[in-house]
C-alpha cells in the first residue's frame, strides 16, 4: 500500500490505516518497521468498527 501512495499521492490518492485498540507506541513502532508514510489513526475505543460493522482480523 505504501509504495502505491508514494506513486499516486501527488495524483490525489489518500490512504488512510485504523488501527483497531492498540497502543499508540505499538501503531507507531509498527509504521516505523515496515517505513509507512501515510497516516494512521487509532480507534481505541472501537466505535469506527462498531459504527461499520467491521470484524478485526484474528491473529
């Protein structure tokens, strides 16, 4: 996803991760392995999942 945004983002393409009820320093630590570039934001009370009915991936 990452190398898509670097080719399109000044195209208009807007990628936009929700992280789902991780720590700040876990989302952060995560972005900062793998080098993302584009924003993530963090739904720490789950309301964005509940509000979309979305089902989090189980590991």
């Amino acid at each position: 996803m990452d190398k898509q945004y670097q080719v399109y983002k000044d195209q208009g393409l807007q990628i936009l991760a929700v992280n789902i009820a991780q720590s700040d320093y876990e989302v952060r630590q995560y972005a900062e392995q793998r080098n993302l570039t584009f924003p993530i934001v963090i739904d720490k009370d789950k309301s964005v999942m509940e509000a979309h009915n979305i089902c989090p991936f189980l590991s």
